[in-house]
C-alpha cells in the first residue's frame, strides 16, 4: 500500500512534462500537412469541402489535423466519472472542497474536505440514491447556490449514470416547475429556503419522488401528508441510508447524458441543452492544451454552478487536483472571502472586472496630484512592458501594485473572464495591476462551454483568442446585415462551430434543434464575428 508521500511525490512526478511531449507539442512545418492548411499564428485554415479551394473553416494551431476529444496525457479519461476517479487516485490526501460556514450558520476559517474524502462521500450519496430506488438515466435536480455537497451530488450522478438537472432562483418558480416536469425529474437536492418555494408546488410536478434538503437537521424537516408519494429527508439521513447500503458504482459510458442544463434564453419557455459527458470531457480536454494548474492551486467558486462556465472550470480543477474553496453564498461578502481563502485562481464576468476597476480608477482620482501621478506613470510604463513581451520590475509591484493585488488575497496568477466581451481597457488594467496571466475566452451552452479562449503569451486585448483543439470555427456570410468573408481589412460573417463539443440537441425539442444546427453538422450561434491577424476570434454583434 502506497504511503501519503509516495503518493505526493506520484502526483507531483505526474505534473512534470516531458522534454519530449514540449518538443512535439507545437505544430512541425511538413509538405504533407502544407497540403491541407496553412497557419494563421495561433490558428490555422482549412477549406471546408478540399475540390472547392475555399479556405475558410479554423482550428487550433496545437491540433490542426485531428479535433481534440479526450485529454492527451490521460486519453483513458471519456468520462466525468472517470475524471474523478482520475483525481482520486492522483490527489487522494490533497484538500479538495473548502467551506467557512459552519454546521450551525456561522463562519470561520476555511475547513477542508480531500479527494479522498468525497469521493467517500459520493459513494455514499449515490448509494443513498440508489437505495431509494432510482435507476440509471434518472434525472436528479440540484436546486441550490454552489457550496460542496453541489460538487459531490454532481459526481454521484456521474458514478451511477444518474443524469444531473441544474435548478436556479433566477428563472423564477414557474420556470423551476416547467424544468422539473420537462425533464420528469425524480429527485430533488434543495437548501430549507428554497424547499418552501418547492412544497407550494409539489403536488405539481408528479415524477418527483425524493427531496433531500441539503445544511437542514432532520428535526427541522417538515412532514408531509400521509396520502404523498414524495419521500422528505435531510443529506445527513441520505448519507447515512447510503453507508450502510453501499452500491457498486454503475459507471456511464462518454456517449450517456451527463447533464441537461436549461438556458433562459430571450424569449419563450427554457430550453433544456443536452450535454453528454464526452462534450463535457472534450471542451475541457481541448482548453488544457494551453491552460495548465496544478494541485498546489487554489481556486475560489462562486460563479453559479447552474451555468456551463462553472461546470466546465469544476471538471479541470478536478483534473489537475485543484483545491476548491466556496463562498459563503453571499456576493456582498465575497471580497472578505477572497481574503480569507487568497486563491490562486480567479475567473470571472465582465460586470465583477468592470466594478474592481471602476472601484480601483475612483480611488487613483481622489488620491490627490501626487499619487494619481506616481498611479498612471508607473501603469502605462509597466504596460508598455507587458506589451513588448518583456518582464515587468517587481519594483513597479512594490510601490503601486501589491495593495491593489491584495483585493483577491494578493496570491491570484491567473484570470479568466467568460460570458459577455471584456472590454481592451479593462483586459490591460487587469494583466498591469494583477501582474498576472489574464485570458478571455468565449462559449456557450451548446458547445459545453469553450469555443475559443486567447492563447498563454498572446498580450493583445479586445479579442476571444484561437479556437478550442476540441473545435472548428468558420464566419459565415450575413448579406442582410452586409457581413461577409469579402470583407476588409477583416472577413465577417456569424460564428458557426463544430466538434465533439456539439450539444445532442435541446431535450425533446427537435424543431429548435434543427433550427441551430444544419445539415453539415454546423452550429449556427447567432454572435457575429471577424478574424483578426494570427487567427484571432473578435465578437462584433449578434
């Protein structure tokens, strides 16, 4: 039996890349591959159909000839299943879910759950699962804020191929009771103030036959008529139901469901976009080529769990052994979570970089003649830096920049930024102030989360980088709107991509479904887009 630190010293070993793998990880210039594309910089071209000459479709430089669906070092990983198990046996004694609240409300210092730990933990929950008699392909409901046992239930399902349902507040209670029965969810994970919201409609939504309140004591949960076919117990009284019947995992194979996450849309009732867990396992797989962590990282999730953003980082930090530290739950307090756990990683929107820079730039402003002075010579000389490729003085860090680092714990080396365009300004204030790697990356549910992310020593702003390995992208024509591939200096059109990332299609909706996706295999996603100089995907409209 291997020792804690022989299995340190094995994880550590694991994290170490061949001389060899670097050598070949770049793409070698050879007249067979000059046949088939030629290289944009950070992407390549491709023609669609090869007897039409037409060079338009784009792929990523790190694999050109061949999309990316499962992770290079670990290709026996197909699916989230196997990826914890991959993290198990790798960062067993590694701390893994984090959390400051306590079991009676108040919060402390972050306590530490390890790898090895959950998966315990979920062993139990998918056995409690299975004891209650749900099958595979059940749909399980997860109707709360991200904290651990949202991890640990997610996994359960993966163990047991149960098929998992993110609820959210935000859609509103209609919206929670149109999912449930679209989706004929068979039980539902719930927090006691959101259970009420359930109770009011419960009679509503029939295929539900478990609700488990998560944080509640089994005092405190509410009885239910005797006539009702739901059963009501706390996550202890699971837990506990589930040690003592332990199950063999029923492990689901890549081409399985995994998740159906639905999107509010504009218009219209949600949609429910079906992910299997080879999409999962693909974006993810594609995005490692240029994001690498490691098990001494620390990662802070308070993005919602509900959303394809957050789901796909949890499945790389699983892989890479990250520790995950949860917020209390509260966006008003999540500076003074920052300060407590001081992680190594942040991602986040648009609208939380654009409040710390406009806090930030208001504080300069009022800082006097002198300090606004020092601010902005010392910023624009070490942006010029960045800029140049060079190494910015730690001096500059030390008069100006720590203090400013210190908001997120001051430990934070890299930054991501999702969902919506970050604007060039703020994107250079971020890799200045924070002296860290700062990457924007663009996806959307339907593509299991990343269809392109800017590539590591790339320190141009206002674009959304190469495309994902694990996809091709090309512009198609929007005449209406007068956006075609004739266009100069830049080819325009509406972004349209294809790949292992691809959703199955919106859940028991094949009219939308085919709507979106045409007979090529192509998604059509609405956003307009131009290539930039080295294969550089800008959003310009939608």
């Amino acid at each position: 039996m291997e020792s804690t630190a022989q299995r340190r010293l094995k994880a550590i070993q694991g994290h170490l890349v061949p001389i060899t793998h670097v050598l070949d990880s770049h793409v070698q210039t050879s007249l067979t591959a000059s046949e088939f594309f030629h290289s944009q910089g950070y992407s390549v071209v491709l023609p669609e159909k090869l007897n039409t000459g037409k060079w338009n479709v784009y792929r990523s430089v790190r694999s050109p000839l061949k999309l990316i669906s499962r992770f290079p070092e670990h290709p026996e990983i197909g699916t989230l299943h196997d990826n914890f198990m991959h993290a198990i046996e790798a960062f067993k004694d590694y701390n893994y879910l984090g959390t400051r609240v306590r079991g009676d409300g108040t919060v402390g210092e972050y306590k530490w759950m390890t790898y090895g730990e959950a998966g315990t933990v979920r062993l139990a929950i998918g056995s409690g699962l299975r004891h209650h008699g749900l099958l595979e392909g059940a749909c399980i409901g997860l109707y709360f804020i991200n904290r651990p046992e949202w991890l640990i239930v997610d996994h359960a399902c993966s163990a047991y191929s149960y098929i998992s349902v993110p609820l959210y507040d935000t859609l509103g209670p209609d919206a929670v009771k149109y999912i449930v029965n679209h989706a004929d969810v068979q039980a539902i994970f719930c927090l006691p103030h959101t259970l009420n919201t359930l109770l009011s409609f419960l009679s509503e939504i029939p295929s539900v036959r478990l609700v488990v309140v998560v944080g509640g004591i089994d005092e405190h949960v509410p009885s239910l008529p005797s006539n009702s076919q739901v059963e009501l117990i706390s996550f202890a009284k699971l837990l506990s139901q589930g040690h003592s019947d332990l199950q063999p995992f029923c492990p689901p194979k890549p081409e399985d469901i995994a998740t159906i996450c639905y999107t509010s849309g504009t218009t219209g009732t949600p949609k429910g976009v079906v992910l299997t867990h080879g999409n999962l396992i693909a974006t993810v797989a594609g995005a490692s080529l240029t994001l690498k962590f490691c098990p001494s990282d620390i990662y802070i999730s308070y993005l919602p769990l509900a959303h394809i953003y957050e789901r796909a980082n949890q499945v790389m930090m699983a892989y890479y052994g990250v520790a995950v530290g949860f917020y209390q739950g509260d966006n008003l307090k999540l500076m003074d979570d920052l300060a407590a756990l001081r992680p190594t990683i942040f991602c986040s929107v648009p609208r939380v970089y654009n409040r710390i820079y406009s806090g930030i730039m208001n504080a300069v402003q009022t800082s006097g003649v002198l300090r606004k002075r020092l601010f902005n010579a010392v910023y624009n000389s070490k942006k010029q830096v960045i800029i140049s490729g060079r190494n910015p003085s730690p001096m500059w860090d030390r008069l100006v920049f720590n203090k400013i680092k210190g908001m997120l714990g001051g430990r934070v080396h890299f930054m991501g930024s999702g969902a919506s365009p970050l604007s060039p300004d703020v994107m250079d204030f971020l890799r200045v102030c924070f002296g860290c790697q700062v990457i924007e990356g663009y996806g959307m549910t339907e593509t299991s989360c990343v269809i392109s992310c800017m590539d590591k020593g790339d320190n141009l702003s206002g674009h959304v980088g190469s495309p994902n390995p694990a996809c091709e992208i090309k512009l198609v024509d929007v005449p209406e709107m007068n956006y075609t591939s004739e266009d100069q200096p830049y080819p325009r059109g509406e972004i349209c991509v294809r790949g292992p990332v691809l959703f199955q299609g919106y859940y028991k909706d094949e009219v939308q479904t085919k709507e979106v996706i045409d007979g090529d295999g192509w998604l059509h996603t609405g956003d307009i887009g131009l290539w930039l100089p080295g294969g550089r995907l800008k959003i310009i409209d939608r």
